[in-house]
C-alpha cells in the first residue's frame, strides 16, 4: 500500500512538472510569436537594408567559403545550415534565416528556464518569470529578429547549453557543445573554462577529477579549435582580416568609437536588472564566498564580455552574452521574497522592464525610469530584510526555513552555491 501510495504521488508530481513546462514553453513561444511579428522583417527587399557583420554572413550563406574577413570567415556554421537547409526545402534563404533566428532564440530560452529551474533551484514561477524577463531583453531577441542575418542565436544557444551543462556536470555533453558551437563563433570556445570552474567550486579541490578532466577538456578543445582554423583556411584561400595584424590599434579604434557613451551603453543592455543582479552576487558571496558557482560563472563571463569589447564595437551584443546569468542570479534575488504582495511588485517590476526594452520610454525619461526602478528595488529589500528580522525576533526562526532552507544545507555544507532546494509543490502561479 506504502508503494502504491509513493507511485501515484511521483505519478501526480511528473504531471505536473509537465504542465509546468507546457505552460513555460507555450508563454516563451507567445511572447516570442509577437516579438518576432513586431520586430521580424518580411518584406521581400529585405536583405536591401542588410549592414555591417550580416553581409558577411550572407555572402557565406551563397558560398559557405566565402573569402570573407576574417574571423566572420570562420563562422560557417550558421550560413551553411541556412544554405543547405533552403536547398533542401525549397525556402527563399531570407526565410530559412528567419526560422533559423527564431528557432534558435526559443530554444535559448528554454535551456535558460530549465537552468534556472534545475540546477539553480528556483520555484518553477520564478523561473518562468526570469525567462520571460530574458524573452523581452532587447538584443537577446528582438534585435536578431530584426537583423536576422546573424550567427547571433545559435551563439546564445550554445552558451545557454554550456552554462547548464557546466552546473549539471555533463562534462562530455559539455564538450560537444562547445566543440560544435566554435563552428558558429569562436566566442563560443571562451566558455570551455567554465565547467573547470563550476566543478572547482562545487568540490573546492583544484585536484579533483571533475576539475583535472575539464582542464584536459579545456586543452583538447583549444586544440580542435586550431586544427579546424587551419582547415578552414586552407578552403577559404586567401582574405583578408578586420584586425590588419594590429590587435592594440584595433583596440584603440573600437574603444574610441562611442567616447562618452560606454557607460550609458552597457547599462541600457540590462538597465535596473545590473543592480538586481550585483545584489545577488553580493548575496552569493555571503552564502559561499568566492566558491559561489554562480558568482564565479558570473565573473569570468563578464570578464570574456570586457575582453571582447576591446575587439568589438558593438558594445550591447557583446555584453548581452552575460543575460542568462543576470536573470539567474536575479531569479534568486526574487525568489527569496515572501508575502502577499509579492506577485504584485514581480509584476510592476517586469512591465517596467518590457517598457524600457519595447521603447516605450525613450532618452531621458527611460534613465529616470530605471533609476527609479532602483530605487524601488532597494526599498522592496529592505522590507523583506525587516519581514525577516522580524519574523525571527518573533518565533527565533527565519521565515523562510523549513523544506526549503533544510533542503539546500547540504548542499551548502559540500561548498555548493544553491540558494535552495527543490521546491516540488511550487505551481506556476506565484503564491503570496
């Protein structure tokens, strides 16, 4: 009878982890739907208004080997699927890349949410909500659906692979990933060290075999990378390169491009979100100091974005690559609120943040918007700093222990960075 009992319940909790996922996926592809109506362009002429990286790309989708420069020549991936998978369909090319965008942004998405839902441990609601943040960030989605012509979302869906690979542990997947995401972009590759990392600060021994056998990962991937130049090289012929053998003066030139506008251009990727996300760093760190996973992750991504940047002009689209771990690390922050008007604050928090990514709010006012937003922000956590205080004073126990708090301490105990356990009961719809 005991048996039975523990069947139907596991049966009773696979169904509604399944109608979870449904409504996540159904919710990413309706927001996608009218993220794509909005911002796709469908005009037969449309490849007219193409500029910059995406004409490189769409000479390398008419001629895979395209004697393009250099690195854009070695980004074949994404051109030779929408080469081959229009000969092979009958589509115009302008639409299998379209498809290809939009494909590609849902599934980074949905990686995303199982990230943060699995591994980071987060109630399903939340994970939902973070997504849906990461699903209106302006140059995580809506800007490939308007310059579709980009090696872009198949970039975002390896790293987002990578990253929840990396805290799975899945060190062979983890490889593959990786080994075929260089073939789309070599930034790609920049993300091999992480699992080395995330394994380091899970057993907190630079000899552990998890870490020794990413290391040797790390190394044979270098080295694939290389030998997959050389070859392409030798198909592509002679072309030229962007840096003209001058890696300083390169970066002299691109970092001079936006004088005055650098700082204001890196908070718009994420505006208000940048404070939600170095609070919970902060938060991490407090947890478990510097063998916090995410914080870890979170630093070295930022520190490939810095490092791109001095190769790059195009500052959002470098730095959007650190998205998934800013609504992570946010997911935690939000998670951690309690009471009854929580739903309600999610919820102003969110449209504020569409807005600022939709343009509703432009210039000026959209700065104000968001330092307002911090504003806010700052006074929702004291709140629940003074909920919690006093929730202790009352009873000598922090409001938020129980199955959650009891759940995650071995975790913490073993040096992991969890805020929580597994919330099993969690519905999609936030409870007060």
């Amino acid at each position: 009878m005991a048996s039975l009992r523990a069947v139907r319940a596991i049966s009773a909790e696979t169904k509604r982890s399944v109608l979870e996922r449904l409504v996540a996926c159904g919710a990413l592809l309706l927001v996608g739907f009218f993220g794509l109506v909005s911002y796709g362009q469908f005009q037969r002429d449309a490849r007219a208004g193409a500029f910059g990286d995406a004409l490189n790309y769409i000479a390398m989708s008419e001629q895979t080997f395209a004697p393009v420069d250099a690195p854009f020549s070695y980004r074949l991936l994404t051109p030779w699927l929408v080469r081959h998978a229009s000969a092979l369909t009958g589509l115009a090319p302008d639409t299998v890349w379209l498809a290809l965008t939009f494909a590609a942004t849902t599934a980074a998405l949905f990686v995303v949410y199982e990230w943060i839902r699995g591994p980071l441990r987060v109630s399903p609601s939340v994970s939902l909500f973070a997504t849906l943040l990461l699903s209106v960030t302006f140059y995580y989605t809506s800007y490939s659906y308007g310059n579709f012509w980009l090696v872009d979302p198949l970039t975002h869906l390896a790293c987002a692979l990578a990253l929840y690979l990396a805290f799975r542990g899945r060190l062979v997947l983890f490889a593959l990933v990786i080994a075929v995401g260089f073939l789309n972009k070599e930034a790609v590759l920049l993300m091999a060290p992480l699992y080395p990392l995330v394994a380091w600060a899970r057993t907190g021994r630079l000899r552990d075999r998890d870490v020794l056998a990413g290391a040797g990962a790390v190394a044979a991937l270098v080295v694939a990378y290389l030998g997959f130049r050389a070859w392409a090289s030798s198909r592509i012929g002679p072309h030229g390169t962007h840096l003209d053998g001058d890696v300083v003066a390169l970066a002299r030139e691109v970092l001079g491009a936006r004088a005055g506008q650098e700082h204001l251009a890196v908070f718009g990727v994420f505006g208000f979100l940048w404070v939600v996300f170095a609070y919970g760093l902060h938060q991490q760190y407090l947890r478990a100091g510097v063998r916090s996973e995410l914080l870890l992750a979170s630093g070295y991504v930022f520190a490939i974005c810095a490092a791109s940047r001095l190769q790059a002009t195009d500052t959002e689209r470098v730095f959007v690559m650190l998205a998934p771990l800013v609504v992570g690390v946010a997911a935690t922050v939000f998670d951690t609120w309690r009471g009854e008007a929580r739903s309600l604050w999610l919820g102003v928090l969110g449209v504020v943040y569409a807005a600022l990514n939709f343009s509703w709010v432009t210039g000026q006012t959209a700065v104000l918007v968001s330092l307002g937003t911090v504003v806010g922000f700052a006074y929702l956590v004291q709140r629940q700093s003074a909920r919690s205080d006093d929730t202790v004073e009352a009873d000598g126990t922090d409001e938020t222990a129980g199955t959650d708090d009891r759940a995650a301490t071995p975790a913490r105990t073993a040096g992991a960075s969890l805020v929580r356990g597994p919330r099993a009961a969690e519905s999609l719809v936030p409870q007060a």
